[in-house]
C-alpha cells in the first residue's frame, strides 16, 4: 500500500486513535487509519493490505521542574555504581553533565559522589556542607546547598602535600573547578560556594597563614569577586595573586596541560609575595 493513499489521514486523526476512512475511490470506508504514539499505520479490509511509517525524532521529554529540598533524603543516595546498575537512564545523563563540565568521574571519585534519586542531583559530602549538582537540566539551581546541623560556608580540598604554615591554596567558585585543580596540579583549594568571601573563609585562610591563588571565573563575576578578595587580603596582609583565566572559561574548562601550567607560573609568582 503507497504512503500517499492512507497517510495524511492517519495524521489528522488525533494521537491515540483511529478512524475509519475510505481507500481511494472506493464507495465505502473499509480502511482503519492509526495514528499511534511512536508511528501511523493503516489497514484496509477491503484489500487487506497494511503499511506503516514509524514517526522519525520523537521521544517523550520530561518538562518538570525538580523540587528544591532543604534536606537531603539520606535514605534516597546510592553509590554511582548501583546507579549504572540499576538506573542507566540516570547513570548516562550524569555522565553527559560531567562530559559538558570537562570533568570525570575519576576526578570525582577521592570524594565519595552519591546520587540522590529523589532530586536526580549528584551529591557530595564534606564538613558541615551537604552539595548537590542537578543532573536533570530543569532546576533553577544548578548547585543546592541542603541544610545540616553544623552549617559551613565553604568546602576545603586538601592537595597531596600535608599542609603547613604559608600554604598555597587556590580559591574556585565552584566544586568542579576546585576538584579538577586538586587532581592536576595536587593543589589545595577552597571552593567558595559562589563568589563571596565573608569573615568565615578569611579567618580560615588567615589561620593556615596561607598564600591566596584566585582561580575564579574568566567573566563579570570572576572580576568582581577578585576584586573583593584582593582588597580583604590586602588589608590583612594575605598574599594574593589572580590566575588569569581565560575570558568566557572557567577552570575546570581548561585543558590539564594549560591549568598545569598556569598554575605553576602563578606559584612562583605569589612566592616572592
């Protein structure tokens, strides 16, 4: 049966349905036309003839927009393992994210990464900071912070070295940023949950006797926060020193060789600080 006989019928019927139509110019209507939720078909009792043309580029898209929970569903995390196992679907959109955020679950894997199945976000767990990155694309947030009992207002990631006095630790905007440096270079750093940097993470640099790399953003906000931390650390004597990143990147955007390398100029430089 060609196409043309049957198929603009099929799709005015509404999905779901069908109707009986007439096969060309026969008198009366011996045809079904089927307009299902993945193709059209039709079927002619008359000729008992039956064609089909599957509906090409459709899928169902999930427009919901996940809820933003003040505490994490602890009972609802499971490892990333039991989630490739048992929920691919969950397991490869994550993946995808971390792909398009130029990082690795090798890269994540020294911190013990949940997902919490409840609100589709990949979770990380540290010292008074409970963080969960949507996976999902739809949140209005992109990083949630859930509220815990002892309630901290950054994420401290501890290098290959032991620290000590006069340390130098490099200050990301976000846990990416601040993972990947970590695990290329074997930096310290402090992700600031955002481009703020009030008294809390001032008297924590302070009381480390620490030396500042700034590795914010190559944007608006990365100026800004640079400014602000600059002016802080200035008055109290922290020495400080900005990476230039790229404009339009974040750290975790660069390639490894240039963060590697940028690193270690910055080093050298805020040494003789």
């Amino acid at each position: 049966m060609r196409q043309s006989e049957w198929l603009d019928q099929a799709k005015a019927v509404p999905v779901g349905q069908k109707r009986r139509v007439k096969h060309g110019a026969e008198a009366t209507a011996a045809m079904d036309v089927y307009n299902n939720e993945d193709s059209w078909s039709a079927y002619c009792h008359r000729c008992h003839e039956s064609s089909k043309v599957y509906k090409q580029f459709l899928q169902k898209v999930d427009t919901s927009v996940p809820v933003l929970r003040k505490y994490l569903d602890y009972s609802a995390l499971v490892s990333l393992q039991e989630l490739a196992a048992k929920h691919p679907e969950k397991y490869k959109a994550m993946v995808v994210l971390l792909h398009t955020k130029h990082v690795s679950t090798t890269i994540l894997k020294p911190y013990k990464p949940m997902y919490c199945l409840t609100d589709d976000r990949l979770v990380f767990r540290f010292k008074g900071v409970d963080l969960g990155r949507d996976c999902t694309g739809r949140s209005s947030m992109k990083w949630f912070k859930y509220h815990t009992t002892e309630q901290r207002g950054f994420v401290y990631l501890q290098g290959k070295d032991v620290p000590t006095t006069g340390e130098v630790i490099a200050a990301c905007e976000d846990l990416f940023s601040s993972m990947k440096i970590t695990h290329y270079t074997g930096l310290s750093t402090m992700c600031l949950l955002g481009t703020r940097f009030e008294d809390e993470k001032v008297t924590f640099v302070i009381s480390r006797n620490a030396r500042l790399l700034g590795a914010q953003d190559g944007d608006a906000g990365g100026d800004d926060c640079s400014r602000l931390m600059h002016h802080r650390c200035s008055s109290l004597g922290i020495p400080y020193k900005r990476l230039q990143v790229p404009a339009g990147l974040d750290p975790k955007d660069m390639l490894p060789v240039d963060l590697i390398k940028l690193i270690e100029e910055a080093k050298h430089e805020i040494s003789k600080l």
